[in-house]
C-alpha cells in the first residue's frame, strides 16, 4: 500500500472512530434519546417535518439559480432544469458519500461533458459557487454573533475565543472578496495573471479550472447578485431548522431569532469535516452552542434537520440512476443560454 494510500486509510479511520465515539456520547449523555426517534413518527410533527424539507428544497432551487448564473459567464450550455436535477443528485451525494463534498465531484464531472473545449472551466465554477456558499454563511454567522453579543453579553464571555475566531476569519475573507473584485476589473492585471498561469500550467485542467474562475470574477454584477442568492440560501436552511424546535417546545419570536442567531454559528462549524459527512460532530456543536442561550435541544434539532435534509435528497438519488441522456441533454439539444 503506497504511503499517501495508507494515510488517507488512517485519516478515514480516525475519523469513523471520532464519529462513534461522538454519537456514544451524545446518547449516554442524554442529549440523544430514544424519544427523540420516537418523534420523528408521531402524526402531529408532520407538517413540521414537511414544512423543514420545504424550505430546505426551495434553498436547492436558489441553489441551483446560482449555479446556472454562474454557469452562463462562462458560456456554457445550460439550462436551469438541468441544473436543479445536477443539484439534487450532487445534494443526495454529500448526504451519503464521506465528507462535504462528494456531490460536488459529481457535478464537475457531468459539466465537464458539456464543455466542447477548455476542458476544466467548469470545475473552476463549482469552485465558485462553493466559496460563495461559505462566504454567505460566514457573513450570516458573523451577523448572528453581533446580534448575540447584543442579546447575550453575559454568555458571551465563556465564548469569547470562538467568536474573535468568526469575527476574524470574517475580516480577513471579505478583504478576499474585495481584492476578487478589484482584481477582476483590473485588466493589465489579469493579462498578467494569465500568462503566468498559461506557463506554469501549461493548458492543463488546473489552467482551464482558474482560467473558469477568473471570468466569473470580471462580471461583478451577477458576483453580487449570486451572493445575495447564497445569503437568502443560509436564511431559508436556518429557518428550516428552526421550524423543527416546534416538535419539542414552543418558543416566541425573540427567542427564535435567538436560536437563529447561534444556529448559523453551528453551520459554519459544522463546515470542519471532523467526522465522515460530520455526522455527531454537528450535533454536539449545536448541543453546546444551544445551552449557551439556555436550550438543550440544539443536537435534537439538529438530528431532526439531518433525516429532513437525507430525506428531501432521495430524488437526487432517482434522477442519478436514470439513464443519462433523460437527466442531461446533450449541449447541441438545449438551447443556447441567453448572455447575462
């Protein structure tokens, strides 16, 4: 076994064992019981339940709107239908592949298909709209912690390494952003970048892939425009969590907003792959995160959002298994997208 093979074996290991070790302890420590099963049957928590996948499904819609603009920058072939099925099935996969980014491979693949020449530009899009995805769920947490901080200030002492730690992070990703900005408007400057890149790369994937991910960034318009799509994108998943509190308790709107507030904090952790697809990991950060505002059902509710999310993703499953021509038209069969 090579050794980069054998490292890669022990890292998975490590991180299965994490996972069991973290899910025995939510159970011992009651956080995760079987009531909490139970409930996930009971007839008076589905319209909780079917109101959750709602607005988890209309955030994979946005989700797909994003990557169709985003798509069309870089002229290729789409249409939105066939993004929003490329959606579901990449969404079905990071419900069931280890890690956070197995649909994601899988839609670069399909994509890739489509592009008649250039070969990679496509891959260099779905890095994009997965940095745009983190950066509108940074800026949602770092909002959520000014409005804690407001609401909490007692509570915010016992955090106070974390939340520097977002506030930081945020800074230092935005100043990113604006340099992406200027960058993309600054001519010479990319002519520079380019011809760098053309030598050391040498045409390869990895050139087509930047060279995908620097026209996205000369069009700041539809770059701001597909940001505020992954801003309101956070806003519904998070208000698809909070529909699931209804199963437990009721709580008034301050509060709620409360909730709101530290759950987006609990999605941006949840982005660390500490365990495979971070199943307990999420869990347990919102456990703790949750008893910082006087809950102890963040991993309850938590749990509750991750059968909502691996349920609404069954039909990504489906359309991945019909045969490929149903699910992706090839380019000469669609029509050509309109220039944004």
């Amino acid at each position: 076994m090579e050794k980069s093979s054998l490292k890669k074996y022990c890292l998975f290991s490590l991180k299965i064992s994490l996972a069991v070790f973290i899910i025995g302890y939510m159970v011992r420590s009651g956080r995760i019981t079987e009531e909490v099963f139970i409930k996930l049957f009971r007839l008076e928590n589905v319209p909780y339940l079917l109101f959750s996948g709602l607005a988890f499904y209309s955030a994979q819609v946005l989700a797909a709107l994003r990557f169709t603009s985003i798509a069309r920058m870089i002229e290729l072939p789409v249409t939105f239908s066939r993004i929003l099925k490329l959606t579901l099935i990449g969404n079905f996969f990071n419900m069931v592949l280890p890690g956070s980014v197995g649909g994601d491979v899988i839609k670069g693949v399909f994509l890739i298909r489509s592009e008649e020449e250039g070969k990679g530009r496509s891959s260099g899009m779905v890095i994009m709209d997965r940095v745009l995805g983190l950066f509108a769920l940074l800026l949602v947490a770092v909002a959520s912690v000014l409005y804690f901080i407001r609401k909490n200030q007692a509570a915010v002492v016992t955090y106070h390494r974390e939340i520097h730690f977002i506030l930081v992070l945020a800074a230092v990703v935005s100043a990113l952003f604006v340099a992406v900005l200027l960058w993309g408007k600054n001519r010479t400057l990319r002519e520079k970048l380019k011809e760098a890149a053309r030598t050391v790369l040498r045409n390869s994937v990895f050139y087509y892939m930047l060279e995908g991910f620097a026209v996205i960034t000369r069009k700041r318009r539809v770059l701001l425009y597909t940001l505020l799509l992954s801003i309101l994108i956070q806003v519904l998943s998070l208000l698809g969590v909070l529909s699931l509190v209804s199963m437990i308790t009721a709580i008034d709107f301050s509060y709620a907003v409360t909730l709101m507030a530290v759950s987006s904090v609990v999605m941006l952790m949840g982005v660390i792959p500490v365990t495979p697809g971070n199943i307990g990991w999420t869990e347990l950060v919102a456990s703790f995160g949750w008893a910082a505002v006087g809950s102890s059902a963040g991993g309850e509710v938590f749990f509750y959002w991750r059968v909502v999310c691996i349920v609404f993703s069954l039909p990504g499953a489906l359309l991945y298994y019909l045969p490929v021509d149903t699910v992706l038209r090839r380019p000469a069969e669609s029509s050509a997208p309109r220039e944004l």
